[in-house]
C-alpha cells in the first residue's frame, strides 16, 4: 500500500515540512517502512496526523518511533487481535494503541 500524497514527499520536502526543517534522528528509509506500516494498519492515525497540524521533531519521532514498532511486532502472536481492539478507539486516544500494540508484542492479548 502507498504512503499517502502528504506523507509521500521528497526527504528534504518531509523534513522542512513535517520536521520543521530540522533535521530528524531517523533515517529516510525508516520514515517510508514507518508510515508505510502505519498507513497498512491504522490510517486513522495518519488521518488525525494531518488534521491536527502537528509538526516537529518530537510528533514526527514520536510517529515514526510508533510505525516502526507496528513494522517489527505485526508478525507476533496476538498482535492481529490487540491491533483490532486498539483500532476500536477513538481517534483521539491514538497514544493509548501504542500502548496496546506494544501489549501485543509482548505476548499479551
């Protein structure tokens, strides 16, 4: 699945435009793997990214940090049922599916 239009820029445009022309601690490539997981697992949580207008080094880490982690843990045990219970929330308790996603990494369901 395609990264959206908002999201799939070049590097430099990401960074000026999402990172406030700062430059991020992650790579490029682990931006693309990060939304790429999270636009295939919970686009409502990119949805909400481009709604809220945050932008900077600490909500972009904080995305990307998130994807990354989806990325690594969707092929554990328990992960398919965590994931759907988390994408039940509200959009605006977005932070607390991290927290379930990473329940799920650690086995629990």
């Amino acid at each position: 699945m395609p990264i959206r239009p908002a999201f799939s820029i070049p590097w430099d445009d990401f960074v000026a435009h999402w990172c406030l022309g700062a430059q991020p601690a992650f790579a490029e490539a682990e931006a693309v793997s990060a939304l790429t997981a999270i636009e295939r697992l919970l686009p409502d949580y990119l949805d909400q990214m481009e709604r809220s207008g945050q932008r900077g080094l600490l909500p972009m880490g904080a995305m990307v940090n998130f994807g990354l982690m989806l990325s690594r843990t969707e092929s554990l045990p328990g992960f398919p049922e965590v994931l759907q219970r988390a994408d039940a929330l509200a959009p605006t308790e977005l932070p607390s599916k991290r927290t379930a996603a990473e329940a799920g990494a650690a086995g629990a369901s």
